[in-house]
C-alpha cells in the first residue's frame, strides 16, 4: 500500500537544542494507507513528542518528515483527537465540531451540513446544541472524534484517546470506532494512535511499535494478523500480549551499572507503599516469588504507566528481577518482605546507600559538613545539568521520599534543606 | 437524504433564525425585555445628550438638593460609572492581550500596570482635570471625561491583569487544538482565549464597579487649585448635602445610591455571571451554578436572536479580515538551528529601562527645582504616620472581623445571607458617611488625628470579612469534623485548624484592604461637615491639601511617596506572605 507519510532519523531533545536531555532518538517510521499503527511505550518514552512532530505542535530537533501524496496526487492533511478531549467549554457540541472547518474558511452551510453528518456518523445526534459540561465523557470523546473526521483528514492521529475514560465506556467507544474503520466510513486512510495500554493496542493495531525510554526509539515492531473483531481470551491474543510485556521489559532486565542511578538519570517518582506493596505481592501465593507482568498488572489493575516504574524501581534497588515478561523477586527482597519496619528501613537504607548514587552522594555531602547541612538547590543545580528541570524535580521529590523513610537523611521543606537529622 | 437535512436545519436554524424558535409566538418574557432594552437605551441618549452640554450651563443651572432631581442625578453617576467601566474594558483588551501576546509589550506594560495599581488614584485628578478641560475648552465634556477617567483609573488595573494572568494560563491542550486545526490568531483570540478569560475579567469587572462609587464620589464635584465644576451627579449632590450640613440629603443620596447598585447588580451583573458560567473550565458541570432571573428572561425571549442577527452577521465578516489558511507542510526537514540570540529584545529592553531611567532623572529635577529635601522628609514622615494608621486599623478590623466570619462561615445558612451583604457594604463609598465622623468628633472635642483613622478601613475592612467568610466555608467538613472528635477546642483549635485554614483568603483580604485604606486616606484624613474642616496629619492629607491649593510638584512628591510605600508594603509583607500561603496551607 501507499505511505500517507515517512519519518526518518527523528530527534528531539530537551529545549529544542542540541546538547539538551534527549527525548527521542532517530526514530525511522512509515505509516502505510489502510492500517492503524500504535505507538506503544511508558511515560518519557517521547511517543506524544513524536505523535506531535507528526502533527505539527512540536519542531523536532533533527530529522525529516515527509506526507506521500495519495494515488490522485492530493497533499495529505492530519487531525489529532486529545487524551483530555480539548473541548471548548463555551461552544456548542456543533459549534466544537465546525471549530476546524471555521478555521479553513469553509461556507457557514457546508460547515454545517458537514458537522452534522460527522455528528451523526459518530452517534452524537441529538446532542448538537448541548455543552460539554452536560455530556458524559465517553460522548464528549466522540465529540473530539467528531471534530478530528470533519476536516477530512488522510492520518488521524489519536493521542491515549481512552485512557481518560472508565473501563466500560472506553471499550464501547474501542469497538465502535473499529466497526466504523473497518466499514470505510471514517473517510481518512490511515491511523496512528498512541497508548499505554498493551491490550488497547492488540485489540486495535494492525501493526504496534514499542518505544523504548531515554531517549525514545523504536525497540521493536509487532505485526497484528488476528481478524476483527478480536477476542481478549483468544491464546494468539493472550500469546501476544505476553510477547509484547516481555519485549518491554527486556531492556530494563539487562544489568544497569547500579551506580550510575539518580545522578544523570531521572528517578521515578514511586512511593515507598507501593514498593512495599508490590514486592508483597509477588512473594504471596499465588506467585510465590514469581509473577508473570501481565498478570500481576490485572490483578492490581494497574496500566503498564503505572506498573512500569514500580517495577523499574525495584529492579533499580535490587529487589526484583525481570526475566521474560516474570517479575521474580531477589533474595533481598523477599527478605523485605518478611521484615518487620526496623528491619525494612535497615535494609532499604542499605540498597540506598549502595545502588542510587544521588542518596549516597547527599549522604556523603551532609557527612563531609560540619554543620551536616545542605541547602537542596544545590542538587537540584547538579541534576539539571543532565535534566529538565521537571525531571529534577520530580527525582528529587523521589530521592527525599526514600531517604527519609530509610532515615539516611532528613529534609526540611521551609527551608529547603537536607540536614541528617530531624531536629527532635 | 434531503428529508434530513431539512430536519437537521430544523433542529439547529440558520443563521440563528431558528424555525423552532419563531414558531412560537412572542411571549410576556419579550415585552419585558423590550422595555428593558428601551429605557437603557433612553436613559442613555438623554445622558449623553446633557454630557455634551457647554459648560456655562452648569453655573445657571447649579445642583438642587430637590429630590425630584435625584433620579436624573443618579442616572447621570451611573452612565459615568458605566462608561469608565467600558473604557477598562477596551483598554483592558488592548493592552492585556498585547502584554500575553507580545514579549516587547509585556516589558513595559506588566511593569507599569503593577505600578499604576498602587499608586493613590485620587491624586491624578489635579493633573486629569487639568489636562482634559484643556482638550475641550469650555464643554462639558472635558470634566466629564476627567471625571470618568478617575473613575477608570480605579477600575481598569486589575481588570488588565486578571486578563493578562487569563490568556497566559490557557490550557496547553486547548491551544494545540488551535494550533492543529490552523486558527488565525484573530480567531483564536475569538474563540480560545477570550472566552476562557471571561469568568476572570468578569468577576473583576464587578469588584472594579464597586471600587469605583468610591471614586464617583470623590470625582463629580472637582475643584483644583480656584477651578471648581460640580457635574450633576450623586457624588455632587453629596458635596453639597455636606456643604449645607443637610443629614436628610445625605440619607437621600444612600437611598439613591443603593437602589442603584441593587438595580445594576441585578440588570446587569448577575446575567453576565450567569451567562459567564459557561466559560469556565472544569470537567463536570458545577452543583449550584450561578442563577439570574434577567438572564432567564433574555434566554426565552424569541426576539432577542433576530435583534443580534445582525451584529452577529457583522462578527462574521471577521474571517474577512484573516490570511488564507495555511496548507499543512507536506515536506519537513528539521536542523537545530544555532539559538538565535534574541538580538532585537534585549536592545529593546535596555531602550526602555533607558527610557524609564530618564523620566525618573527629569521627575526628581522637576521637583527639585520647588522642593527641597526637607520636603521629602516631610512626606516621607507623613507617609509613615499613614503606614501606623494603616497598620493599626488592619490589625483592629482583623481582630473584630475574623472571628465574625469565621463564625459565619462555619455556618452555610449563614454564609449564604451574610456575603451577599458584605459585598454590598464593600460597594457603598463609604465616603458619603465621613461627614457623621466629622459631627461625631466636634460634639465630644475628641483628637482628630486618632478618630479620623477609622474612616480609612470604614470601607476596605468588608475585603476581610468576605475574605475570611470564604475561606472558613471552604474548610473541608471531614477537618472539622476529626477536631471535634479529638475535643480540639480553645486557642488549639484556631492555631491548628481555623488560622492556618484561612490563612490564605485572609491574606487576600488584608491586601485589599489595605490598598484600599491607602487610597482612602486621601479623603479620609481631611474631612469636611459645612464650614467645619477636619484634618489628621498624614501623607493622605498631605496629598489633599497640596491639591486643594494646586501645588503640582507636591502633589507629585505625595502621590511618589505612597506609591513607594504600598509597594513595598506588597512586596516586602504580602507577597512572602502569598508564598508561604501557596506552599504551605493550601488545603486540596
């Protein structure tokens, strides 16, 4: 089939500049006529930067990007539907819809005529002069879905569409949205949707690329060859599934220098409960030390933006292994487990001390100073020479979290000051 | 397929002349908007028509204190209110859309609004008055558009930044929707980031309206220096109720002025708010939302939409003025560019701290050449006897207020019959009663340099008890809740629970306030009843009496000298005070 478009050797980095934290890493992708294509990856992965680049929104850094024109020679044109739906409170479901067509000078009546044919084909009739206050999420979705098809794009760009919406409603609007895209009656010739969502992406995709994390690039392609429409419990669907945990988790699996965390890396901000938590959870039956991901993220119901970086934490602090697509807790951990709360800060403080080097080197400073004190601005600078601000931030916000629980350090908000102890 | 689309058009008209809607036929609802829309109409024209008026006419036909010629008074004071309003409006649009919009503008015009906003208002009129009656020689309409001008002075500050803090919080995703789809910035503006501003500049668009009777007050009846108009008015009316020592001209004129603010609150504020309410943005729609009987009338009136077809037609004609829209790149290559030194902004700034630099130089030769450091002295020392009089009446208004609205807050009956009426008080110029004060302190010979005080906070000190009312129904119910069951009670209970609860809604209050006080001294420090003249010493009537007898350079001194002293009063006590309050108690 045709390409709708081509993207080659794709970069972004932090700021736009060269030298900057890079977000994605020369990313090479096509997106043929007649398939819907999902951009799977965790948080910071840069899948919404390069659906953006896509879209216009955001000036990669390095690269290029080309739009084939199709078999009539027509330029191609792209729409994006919003995770958060991006509705405008003050107009009508109408006036949301004819936002577009407004924007390209299209005559009052057609915009129209055409708003209403999209609102119609999108199961939206009757809703036309309602605000979006008055309407569920999953119909102020379609709302959004609506908007998008109006202008007639070739590429519908599709950003977590779902993931702002309950479980029920998500699906409903999963299924037909597929009816309607395998009847033809969408009118554009090619999807590209990203999620986080492994399951969402099966059922969909007829092809999934998975992003990689710092920097972004593409780990792995999965072709979807199983007919619409498609069936959770089928084993080629389930087979699939696992095959895509593992992909994804295989990269984290692969040993890390464990000193190098924190320091030129951003920390996840996960707490220490759902460290806890989860390192319970495995050592419990019916794991009992292992546990296959995908399994344990339908037991706790969590999505993989979730699970991902609890299971990355603890990998990181040397308290779980992951060897193909199976969390299996290490001796450290299911020691941990077994702990009492003197025992588990004991032990945390350990793995602390020796596996995330940015609480060593707090330590090691606040040990080095008389007065056992220092001011956190001065990590903050050191971190956001490897980082964006907001990733320093939220690293630190991190690093605080577990050493106070582990007692290495303490740390004064008003002040915004580590000092090792907490004035009695 | 063409039977739906005549019901498709049925369903949602043409042109907003919908046939659902003109179906019917006209109702009682469209009888009383009609009258509505008639008398505003007529009231206007006939104002505008004694506006325009020479100014000779004024002295033939001096203010009665007749009460027949009440309601053309306070028709008169309402328009002026109402045309100030409507010049921050504009203003508002122009400089706080080009401020959000362009780096250059925002240099000079944030700046300068943060200044304007604590400069003593009053203390322009020497200058305006001046100024606009030379622009229209012996017209009536030169004082009547300084008087206005006072009036937008007081109005138009936070109006502007309310809408410049608007259009920079946009929603990022609001704004890729603009970007995505190729809105031209006109019709972005149009349709993005007006509208999400609009609950903001509303809701400062109304506390502007009730800071400005203060100013209606002091600004209908001017004199500087030997120049004296007294403009038909309720603010005139006043001075001479005062001038005469007639108390049943004076209550008259209350009476007068809080029909009005009744009325207007009514006609015109709570259908806008009700009608704003779709601009806000939130996710679900809001429990209680903001109800007016007006706006329901407008909304079933079927005569309104064919009355705004037309203006509606004419907004269309909008996309006239826009480029073609753009056709999406279909080829990208993307280098990183070496940053581009923003060159051309930083020659920009230094021209205008150049600028700024010399204006401060020619400002302090201008009064150097009058005044001496001894005079600075003078209106520095003023200045810190208003400071102790602010200082002290904040923290007495405080200590009565908090606990009241503490007590009222906690109560919801309570709170949703006692704001409405705080913000009423907050409205009334509390200038009309200085005179009481006045007869108040000659009947029992007290010292006018502590009893004149009160009158600075007579009207800021609502701000607290609003403030605090908010913030104290704001506690959530569970916090009070694990108090009582812990018998959390006493001194504990305010330090641990209600203080730090408020805290931040106080803070708000006690700015306003206290703005507010320092603007009041000006015509709170120098009080007159007759022939009776009261004075507390002060830099507010240091700035009166150096108006009074039209000494520019010391009116200038004065007005610099406040100036100096309210911002760093928001810079050193209030905004550390804010900080504390975002970071610490916030309770979400």
């Amino acid at each position: 089939m045709n390409p709708v478009v081509t993207i080659s050797g794709l970069g972004h980095s932090y700021g736009g500049a060269e030298g900057g934290a890079p977000i994605l890493d020369d990313v090479a992708l096509e997106v043929r006529e007649g398939e819907v294509v999902g951009l799977l990856g965790r948080s910071g992965s840069g899948k919404s930067t390069l659906l953006r680049s896509i879209a216009g929104l955001v000036e990669p850094s390095r690269g290029e990007l080309r739009f084939v024109p199709d078999a009539a020679g027509k330029p191609r044109s792209v729409a994006m539907v919003f995770q958060s739906f991006a509705l405008m409170p003050w107009l009508t479901v109408l006036q949301n819809v004819e936002l577009g067509l407004e924007a390209q000078h299209v005559p009052a009546d057609e915009r129209r005529r055409r708003a209403i044919a999209a609102i119609d084909l999108i199961g939206l009739d009757g809703f036309e002069n309602a605000f979006p206050k008055e309407l569920s999420g999953g119909m102020r979705q379609r709302v959004g879905l609506a908007r998008a098809l109006v202008v007639e794009p070739s590429l519908l760009l599709m950003d977590e569409p779902f993931s702002a919406l309950d479980v029920l409603t998500a699906e409903t609007l999963r299924s037909d949205l597929i009816e309607l895209w395998g009847e033809g009656q969408l009118g554009i010739a090619s999807i590209l949707i990203v999620t986080h969502n492994i399951e969402e992406a099966v059922l969909m995709c007829d092809r999934i690329l998975v992003l990689s994390s710092n920097p972004g690039r593409i780990a792995a392609e999965f072709r979807v060859d199983l007919p619409q429409p498609r069936d959770r419990l089928d084993p080629r669907f389930r087979d699939l599934v696992e095959q895509i945990y593992a992909r994804m988790t295989q990269r984290a699996a692969a040993p890390a220098l464990p000193v190098d965390h924190g320091l030129d890396r951003p920390l996840p901000e996960v707490s220490v409960n759902s460290l806890a938590g989860l390192i319970e959870e495995v050592e419990a039956p019916p794991f009992s030390g292992r546990a296959p991901l995908s399994t344990l993220a339908d037991t706790l119901q969590l999505e993989i933006n979730e699970l991902f970086p609890i299971i990355e934490t603890l990998q990181m602090l040397h308290f779980l292994d992951v060897d193909d697509g199976d969390a299996v807790l290490t001796e450290r951990g299911a020691a941990f487990a077994q702990q009492g709360v003197d025992q588990r800060k004991a032990n945390f403080r350990r793995t602390l001390e020796q596996h995330v080097r940015l609480a060593s080197h707090i330590r090691k400073v606040l040990d080095e100073r008389r007065s056992h004190q220092a001011p956190a601005r001065r990590f903050r600078d050191e971190l956001e020479d490897h980082m964006s601000p907001d990733f320093a931030a939220t690293t630190l916000r991190a690093v605080i979290e577990w050493g106070r629980y582990a007692e290495l350090f303490a740390f004064d908000d008003d002040e915004d000051q580590f000092s090792l102890e907490d004035p009695a | 397929m063409a039977g739906s689309e005549a019901r498709a058009l049925h369903r949602i008209g043409f042109l907003g002349f919908s046939p659902r809607r003109l179906g019917a036929t006209l109702g009682w609802s469209d009888l009383a908007v009609f009258a509505i829309l008639a008398a505003v109409a007529v009231g206007t024209v006939s104002g505008v028509r004694d506006a325009v008026e020479p100014l000779s006419r004024l002295r033939v036909e001096p203010i009665t204190l007749d009460a027949a010629a009440l309601p053309r008074y306070a028709l008169l004071t309402t328009l002026r209110l109402f045309a100030a309003l409507a010049a921050s409006f504009v203003f508002t649009l122009v400089a706080a859309t080009a401020a959000a919009k362009s780096r250059r503008a925002e240099l000079v015009i944030i700046p300068a609004l943060d200044i304007l906003q604590s400069v003593p208002v009053l203390g322009f009129m020497t200058f305006t008055v001046t100024a606009f009656m030379g622009l229209f020689p012996g017209s009536r309409v030169g004082v009547e558009c300084a008087a206005i001008f006072a009036i937008f002075t007081s109005q138009a500050w936070n109006m502007a930044f309310s809408l410049y803090q608007s259009l920079r919080q946009v929603p990022g995703d609001l704004e890729e929707v603009a970007r995505g789809f190729g809105l031209s910035p006109l019709r972005k503006l149009l349709r993005i980031e007006w509208p999400f501003a609009a609950p903001g500049l509303v809701w400062n668009a109304m506390m502007s309206m009730s800071g400005g009777w203060f100013f209606v007050v002091a600004s209908e009846a001017i004199s500087v220096g030997r120049t004296q108009v007294m403009l038909p008015g309720i603010g005139s009316w006043l001075a001479v109720a005062i001038d005469r020592r007639d108390l049943g001209a004076v209550a008259l004129a209350v009476a007068a002025m809080a029909i009005v603010i009744l009325l207007y609150d009514q006609l015109v504020f709570r259908p806008v708010i009700a009608w704003a309410d779709r601009f806000r943005v939130e996710q679900t729609a809001s429990g209680d939302p903001p109800r007016s009987w007006v706006f329901d009338l407008f909304r079933r009136a079927r005569l309104l939409p064919p009355l705004t077809a037309p203006f509606r037609g004419i907004a269309a004609l909008v996309a006239l003025a826009e480029p073609a829209p753009r056709l999406m790149v279909q080829h990208r290559r993307f280098t990183t560019s070496a940053a581009a030194r923003p060159l051309g902004l930083r020659l920009w700034t230094g021209l205008v701290l150049i600028a700024a630099s010399a204006a401060a130089v020619y400002a302090v030769r201008f009064l150097g050449t009058t005044l001496t450091l001894a005079d600075a002295w003078t209106a520095f020392g003023s200045g810190l006897l208003t400071l102790l009089r602010v200082v002290v009446l904040i923290a007495i208004a405080s200590l009565i207020w908090v606990p009241i609205g503490v007590w009222i807050g906690l109560r919801p009956r309570w709170t949703a019959r006692v704001q409405p009426i705080a913000q009423f008080l907050a409205a009334f110029p509390a200038n009309v009663l200085f005179p009481i004060a006045v007869v108040a302190i000659v009947r029992w010979h007290a010292d006018p340099d502590v009893w004149l005080s009160p009158l600075m906070v007579l009207g800021t000190q609502w701000y607290i008890l609003f403030n605090v009312i908010a913030g104290a129904s704001a506690i959530p119910n569970d916090l009070l809740e694990a108090h009582r069951m812990f018998g959390v009670r006493g001194l504990l209970w305010w330090r641990r629970l209600i203080l730090p609860g408020i805290f931040p809604y106080y803070i708000t209050g006690a700015l306003t306030a206290s703005g507010g006080s320092w603007n009041a001294s000006i015509v709170a420090e120098a009080v007159s009843w007759g022939d009776t003249h009261l004075r507390a010493r002060g830099l507010g009537s240091y700035i009166a009496d150096a108006t009074a007898a039209g000494d520019g350079a010391r009116v200038l001194l004065g007005i610099m000298v406040m100036s100096v002293f309210v911002i760093a009063i928001n810079r050193l006590l209030f905004r550390p005070l804010y900080r504390i309050a975002e970071r610490r108690l916030r309770l979400s």
